[in-house]
C-alpha cells in the first residue's frame, strides 16, 4: 500500500525553536560539523553564575 504524505503531520526533522538569532545567544563561533553555537566569554560567565546562584 502507498502512503500519501500527511500535510497536516509536522516536519519532525525542523528545529522547534532556532536560537542563533536570539539577542541572548552572543554567538562567538560555530561547531564545523554539528553547528552548536558557541557563545563569548561574557556568555559563559553570565551562565555560570546563573547556576551558581539557581543551585538548591
């Protein structure tokens, strides 16, 4: 039996939400294969100490 594509199924290979673009993200440089943003040291410092304070 042949399958029709469903136009009402999602994509599920369409990223849910695309954070390159957010005014957050301060991205330094890309990961060559994966393209995982990597985020400037004043990024990295702000996350941290967001763990370190958020920390039960």
């Amino acid at each position: 039996m042949h399958r029709r594509n469903n136009p009402n199924k999602k994509n599920i290979m369409a990223p849910i939400e695309n954070h390159t673009t957010a005014a957050w993200a301060n991205i330094e440089d890309m990961k060559p294969f994966s393209n995982v943003p990597i985020p400037n040291e004043t990024e990295v410092r702000n996350a941290k100490e967001w763990v370190d304070t958020n920390q039960k």
